[in-house]
C-alpha cells in the first residue's frame, strides 16, 4: 500500500484512482450507486484482477465468497472500508 489511509474518503479516492486507471474509464463515470461490473465492463478474468489490486493497494486478503455481495460502487467502498477496520468520514 503506498499511501496511509486513514478514514472512508481516502479510501473511496484511492479505488477510484485505480479503477479509473486499469479500467480505462473515465473517473466520472464511478459513481457511488452505479453497476460496477456494467461499470468496469467486467469480465470473470476482470475480476480476478480486481481482486489482485485490491490486495496490493490495501494489504488484505479477499475472499472469493465476498464477492457476489458487491454490486455498486459503494458496496465496494464499503467492503474495503470494513476490511481496513476503518469509519466512515
């Protein structure tokens, strides 16, 4: 993880920084309720590449089972956010 994260703006900005990026997305078009895999345009090998950034900028393991729960963005944002024992603000 590169830089300390400290609350949940940090990490949202974090994600979308990275999403944005290795997507190719334009970054208004993350939005907090929107579809991420309609988003990101995902595909099955997408995902597993989403799960290899999310452990290499955050430092965590993620679980497979976890998945199928995140629909949105925020969802995302959420399960990181709880992962990182992190509150909101």
């Amino acid at each position: 993880m590169e830089a300390t994260i400290t609350n949940k703006a940090e990490v949202i900005s974090h994600i979308n920084g990275f999403l944005a990026d290795e997507f190719e997305v334009d970054i208004d078009t993350i939005q907090p309720e929107a579809n991420l895999a309609q988003t990101l345009n995902l595909d099955s090998l997408d995902y597993i590449d989403l799960v290899v950034m999310t452990e290499s900028n955050f430092g965590f393991k993620v679980k497979a089972e976890d998945f199928p729960g995140i629909k949105t963005f925020s969802d995302f944002y959420n399960y990181v956010t709880a992962k990182l024992g992190l509150q909101d603000g």
